[in-house]
C-alpha cells in the first residue's frame, strides 16, 4: 500500500506557488509565502486530527461544540530550508512541538546522513508532520522518516511545496506509509538533482544566502 500523494487543489496555493517560482521575488516576500503555503497544506493535512466534545456558553446559551482531543502533534523540519514552515504550522495548531533534524550529504556517495536530532522527550506518542520545501530526490525524506521511526514513531506525514516524480516514487517504495501533501508536483529532475520548472535553491531564497 503506498502512501497518497495529497496535491493541493486550491487557486490561492496555486497563486501564491507561482510567485514563489518567479526569481525577482524578495526574500521578504519570499519567506512570507512559503509561511502562507504552510498554513494553507497543514488545514489539509490535520483534517484527521480526532475531535471530542466540550460544553461552551456562547452569548445565548450552553452547548456542546467540538474540540480538538488533545492528540498530540509535532511539526519536525528537516535543517534548514524546513524553517520556512514551521511558523506556518504553528499559526494553525499553536500547541505542536516542535523538532529539528539536521543532514548533510556525503560529497562523494551523495547519500544523507544525520548530524542532529533533538526532539521533544514524548516524541513516540505524537503525530509527525515532517516539513521540508523540496521533495527532490527523496534521500533526505527517506533518512529523516527513519530517523523519527527509529525513535517509535508510527503516525508520519510529510508536507513539502514543491514534489518531483522521481521523489514521490521514491518515498512511495522506501516508506510506502507515509503520506505526502504537497503545493505542487513538478515535471522532473534536471541533472544536477534540481526540480523542473522548480523554484531554485529553496534554503537560499528563504534566507537570503545568494
């Protein structure tokens, strides 16, 4: 069973995806619409999350309303790029933890390995909504998704703006239950591993740092 691939459908993910793409957009700009796009795909990809009821007095009278059951969630951003939507996630559910994952890759085998891991002491019992802009070749994914469930988690989402094929594929074969929500899924990879027509480097223009 592989994992569904959640595309968002939406026309103001669709708009603000295309401003991203264009290469005279700021940083400032820049960085605010991938926080946009970030709270836009975490209202989809928290539409699981169970409900339980609560006993509220609105202005006219008591009654019972839905509440969140308290379920506990972690967003989890793979360095750095996944920064940029972590405060998006975190608009829409404020109580999340939150951890951080570091990888390099290894110049010469190209395959990523993890140089930091800190995560909230109860991170086995929480939903993991694991964050990065690009879903490229799939190596980083698939190394962090092993890496949180080497420390026992079973319930993981991941959520990227941009996806190529040959990363979905990938993570279809490497953590078939996982699903992924996505802004878009582009054309293909160009030889240099970079997503076609693609956004550029997404850490960059997040940060500034070219």
């Amino acid at each position: 069973m592989s994992g569904k691939v959640h595309v968002m459908d939406h026309p103001l993910v669709a708009h603000k995806m295309t401003i991203l793409r264009d290469k005279d957009t700021s940083v400032k700009d820049f960085r605010e619409i991938v926080s946009e796009i970030g709270m836009l795909i975490t209202y989809e990809a928290t539409r699981d999350l169970p409900l339980t009821t609560k006993e509220v007095e609105t202005p006219i009278c008591k009654t019972t309303a839905p509440t969140l059951k308290g379920k506990k969630f972690a967003v989890v951003p793979i360095l750095r790029a996944g920064l940029g939507l972590v405060d998006g996630v975190l608009r829409m559910v404020p109580g999340a933890r939150v951890g951080h994952i570091g990888m390099f890759r290894d110049e010469e085998t190209l395959e990523p390995h993890v140089y930091f891991c800190k995560m909230p002491k109860d991170i086995a019992e929480r939903d993991i909504l694991i964050v990065d802009p690009m879903l490229a070749t799939g190596g980083s994914a698939e190394a962090a998704i092993s890496e949180m469930k080497k420390r026992g988690c079973t319930n993981i989402k991941l959520m990227v703006l941009l996806a190529a094929p040959e990363g979905i594929e990938h993570l279809q074969k490497t953590h078939p239950d996982v699903d992924i929500y996505c802004g878009a899924v582009d054309d293909h990879l160009n030889e240099h591993g970079y997503i076609v027509p693609g956004l550029g480097d997404a850490g960059d223009r997040i940060f500034g740092t070219k």
